[in-house]
C-alpha cells in the first residue's frame, strides 16, 4: 500500500479524510460538465446554463426523432460506425492470427510498422488522404458514368463514394482503428495454446474451418475487445465525416450536432442537449463494456 | 507445394486485407504528403487544375510564418499543460488514493472514467455552458464562491481553458496505466520502508516515484502522441480562436488545407506534425525496448 498503515487512528482517520475531499474533488470535476447535458435535454425551457428543470419533458427528444433528421443522423452514424468496426473484427481478426503465427522474416518489421502507424496523427494525414481519396472518387465516378449514366451513377456513388459516400467513411474509419485492434489480435492468440489448432488439423479440417471452428470462439474474448475500442473510436470520431461528407442525406450524429449548433441565431439548447445525450449514450454503453479490457490494451505496448 | 509452404501462403493471405487498408489509406498517404508539401496544390483557383512543383517554397514560407511557430507553441503549451502536467498529476493522485480500501471506490472510479467515453463534439459542447460568458455559467458561479470576478473564460483564458478541458478527457488514462504500474510493486518493499521508519513523503519520493518510472514514461510518450493528435473539442469549442490562442497545429492544419484551400501549404505543417510524431514513436519502441 502507498498509504501507510500509521499506529495511530486519529491520524489514520485524517489520511483517510484527505483521501475522501481529494476523491471527491476530482470527482466532482469529471462529472460536472454531464448535469447540464441532462438537465437541460429535459427541460422545456433549457438555456446556455445549469438550471433546475421547471417543467419536465422529452420534447426535446421527440423533436430530434420527429421533426428533425435525427434518425437519419442516428442511423448513419450506427451504420457507418457498425460496418466499420466489423470490418475492423473480422480483418483483425485474420490479421492477428497470422502475425501470431507466422514465423516470416517480416514478422517484426511488420509489428514495428504497425506500432509507428498508430502514432501517426489522423490530422496530419488528412490532406493527403482527401487527395487520394479524390482522385479514387473521380476515377470511379467516370466508370460508373460510362456504364450507368449520370442520375443512376450518382445515386451509386452516394453508397460506394470515396468522397461523400458511405463505403470511404466506412473504409477510413476502420483502417484507422485497425493498427490498435491488430495489435490486440496477435497480443491474444499469442496467448491461444496452438494444440486445439494442431488437433483439428490431424481431424484433417481446412484453413476456413479451423477458423470458424476452432478459432473464431477460442478469439471471442479477444474480438470483443478490439471491437469495442474500434467502435468507441470511430462513434467518437469527428473529423472525418467532417471532411468526407457533404450531403445532408449522409450526415452522422457528430456533424448533426456539430451544425445544428451553429445554426448561431436561432440555437435551441434543449433541443443540442438532447442530440448530445443520444450521441453520448451508445459511447458510454460502449465504454462500460470495454472497462475491463482497459488496462491490457493501454499497458499492452510494454508487455507485447 | 509442402504442407509447411502452403500454411506460410495462407497465413499472408490472410493478413494482405489489413496490409492494403493500411497501404492505401495510412502509408502511401504519409508518403504522398512529403511530395504535396513541394507543390502549389490548392483546392480552388489555378492551382488546383495545374499544381506545379515549387520545391522547398512550402517549407520556407513556413518558417517565415508567425502563424505556424504560434501553432508549435501552442500544441507543445497544450501537451505541457494538459498531458504532462494536468492528466498526471490528478491521474496520479487518483491512482494512489483509490488503492485504500475505501468505500466510494467504486463510484470515484466510475465518475474518474466517464469523461474518457465522451465524444469530441459533444465535450466540446458540454464545456461551452461550463465555460460560457456572464454570471450564470458554471465556472463563474463556482469560482465566485472564492470572489473570483465572472468573465467570458474562453475568451479571457482560452489556451488555459482547452487544457482544463482535455485535462477533463484524460484523467482516467493517466489513472488506468499508473494503477497498472502501481500493482506491480510490492507490498514488501513498502513494509520494509516503513520498518525503517520512512515517512509517507520519503516512501512517495524515493519509492514509488522511481519504481513507477517506466510507467510513468510510456504515459508520457503514449499521451503526448495522443494529444498532438487532438482536433475535435477543441475546433468545436473555439475553431483555433480567439486570435489564434487555441490554434493547435492539427487546427492549423485543417484551417490552411481546408478553409484557405492550400493544400501543399497545409502538407508542408502536416509533414513537420508527422515527422515530430514520428520521432515520438520511435523513441517509444527504443526506449522501452517493445517486444514484438
């Protein structure tokens, strides 16, 4: 223990009352700024400031699913976000299965890319990336001009775009989360005794099989977690829907959130409360699962 | 084929989807910024149908630029501020007094961890009414139980304002990986210090602190890269203003790329982001000597 067990119980009881009042302060801290997300998405007169409610309500809730776009906005973003992290599972997946298992000369070239990859700032690659980005949309765009025509290739593009289309988002959010949910992958079958593999392949089982059979349940654990921190992630993510969607049919809970505040004259803060707390909730959910994955996943550099 | 072979080719065929993802969308992109940041791309204007090469005129623009050096200042002030200072210290404080046996523990842990799960808008969002102008904000009426004068916060303090803000964010990871690195001492080593005597500040000092050293460490690296990353709360509270006060480099960045529309400009600020970053990354795998 850090805290000494001091002989004396006045003093004891003095450490463990500092310990309280500082507890309590940084606590207090942390959880302040959510009461007026709460208060104010239930409050029919909501403002700027934490106020006690006067009158409660979920108008404000209903406005979001009803006469706004919110479940367009909330559906978006669970699809976008969703596909993603699924595409994260599955290529991770995969992916830490090989890296645990192979015994190439690129193994460790490999893992050392992937751990510099992940220190790379998204915001430093966001130029380049809209640039390549681009030029794949323009390219595609003249293909699927040539073969459909103009209205149909543009409802085409609205779904497998790289630029303000679903399948770029989706693509670059899980690239992004991949390094981190590789790395959790190859961390975790390294872990995984490869006798049950070894034993369905003298029961003469294909690679597909021993996948499906023996591997994907003996991986749960391990996909959970990855999955979990991909999705955290990319539903907390901002800047990329920001620079790669433009359409309002397309537009995620983040940019929902983020423009309807800037609507500056006639900002509604019960309404902006109310989104804010339907964004927040699924991360929190999210986060509440993945508590238990926390400290392997951070310490998980060190220890390999 | 042998049977050995055959196993080798499925293992790289398995991995070649994650390898194209990240060839395609991180790498080639990392790459490709070191070639726009020696152009005159835009995404408007002439430049945009003809970008011509301009060599290393990015790079010297940016060095005779007040704006780039104020957005250095302001990211490295942010790191210092919010990472190194504000995270650790209250991450560490939280860390060592959730190890006693209390009874909140529970709760304090739970409330310490929630601002980790926030999205960026949306902690941009909550701190706008925390922060907000005149005598009814939050921050105003806490701090005028102490006679502190309300005042517009992110207009009067902004920098220091981010920095409380992403403080907020932080605690829990400064929390989560020092609690790791304070289990792993023993019990042992305390009770023999205390045997002799030591009291609870030279037990900490020259103790703890030192045998939490390479925790301490891969916080720092792991939060630093983290923090240069930031872009999100911070854009939607204050978009790099007042006056370039909040402008961190990602800002910077995302302000000449996509608002000016240079896009070799903006290249030439992400390269130095990258290289910087990088250089992180590296002494990360040295220093702590990864095992892969």
């Amino acid at each position: 223990m850090a805290a000494p067990h001091a002989q004396n119980p006045s003093k004891r009881r003095g450490a463990e009352l500092g310990a309280y009042a500082t507890l309590s302060i940084i606590s207090i801290f942390c959880a302040i700024p959510f009461f007026w997300v709460l208060l104010a998405s239930i409050d029919g007169n909501a403002s700027l400031f934490l106020q006690w409610p006067r009158e409660l309500t979920i108008d404000n809730y209903v406005r979001i699913f009803v006469k706004e776009d919110g479940t367009r906005w909330l559906l978006n973003s669970l699809f976008v976000v969703g596909t993603a992290t699924l595409i994260v599972m599955v290529l991770a997946g995969l992916g830490g299965y090989a890296l645990s298992r192979t015994r190439a000369w690129w193994k460790r070239p490999f893992l050392y890319t992937i751990l510099l990859i992940r220190v790379l700032p998204t915001t430093a690659l966001i130029v380049p990336l809209y640039k390549v980005l681009l030029t794949a949309n323009n390219g595609l765009g003249t293909v699927l001009r040539e073969i459909f025509g103009n209205g149909p290739a543009r409802q085409i593009l609205r779904y497998v775009g790289f630029i303000d289309g679903y399948l770029g988002l989706i693509l670059v959010l899980a690239t992004m989360q991949l390094p981190l949910a590789l790395w959790i992958m190859k961390t975790f079958f390294d872990t995984v005794p490869r006798d049950y593999e070894e034993a369905a392949l003298m029961d003469g089982a294909t690679l597909m099989q021993r996948i499906r059979r023996v591997l994907i349940p003996l991986a749960l654990p391990g996909l959970g977690a990855a999955g979990l921190f991909a999705f955290i992630s990319a539903w907390g993510d901002f800047l990329l829907p920001l620079i790669l969607l433009s359409s309002p049919e397309l537009q995620t809970l983040p940019l929902g959130l983020f423009r309807a505040f800037l609507r500056v004259n006639t900002i509604d803060y019960g309404f902006l409360a109310a989104l804010a707390f339907v964004y927040l909730l699924p991360a929190v959910i999210a986060f509440g699962f993945a508590r238990r994955f926390l400290v392997q996943t951070f310490s998980g550099g060190v220890k390999g | 084929m042998t049977y050995e072979k055959r196993v080798s080719w499925q293992l790289r065929l398995i991995l070649l989807p994650s390898v194209l993802l990240l060839f395609a969308f991180v790498i080639y992109p990392a790459i490709y910024s070191v070639y726009l940041s020696l152009t005159n791309e835009a995404l408007t204007g002439a430049a945009a149908l003809n970008p011509r090469f301009v060599g290393a005129r990015n790079y010297i623009r940016l060095f005779n630029d007040p704006k780039f050096w104020n957005s250095l200042l302001v990211t490295f002030l942010f790191v210092i501020g919010s990472a190194v200072i504000g995270q650790f210290v209250l991450g560490l404080f939280s860390a060592i007094l959730l190890r006693r046996p209390l009874r909140l523990k529970p709760l304090f842990n739970s409330m310490i961890l929630l601002p980790n799960a926030v999205p960026e808008v949306v902690a941009g969002f909550m701190w706008i009414s925390m922060l907000a102008g005149g005598e009814r904000a939050t921050l105003s009426r806490i701090v005028a139980f102490f006679g502190v004068e309300p005042t517009d916060w992110l207009q009067t303090f902004p920098l220091t304002m981010i920095i409380i803000v992403n403080t907020w964010r932080g605690i829990a990871t400064a929390m989560i990986l020092l609690t790791a690195g304070l289990s792993a001492v023993s019990h042992e080593v305390y009770e023999a210090a205390r045997m002799d005597g030591a009291t609870p500040r030279q037990i900490f000092t020259r103790i703890t602190l030192p045998l939490i050293a390479p925790t301490i460490l891969l916080y720092m690296l792991v939060s630093t890269v983290s923090t240069i990353a930031i872009f999100g709360f911070v854009y939607a509270l204050t978009r790099g203003g007042p006056g370039g006060a909040t402008e961190l480099i990602s800002i910077y960045i995302y302000n000449q790329s996509f608002t000016a529309f240079q896009l070799g400009y903006g290249s030439a600020v992400a390269v130095v982001a990258l290289v910087f970053s990088l250089a992180i990354g590296v002494i990360y795998v040295r220093v702590l000597k990864v095992e892969v």
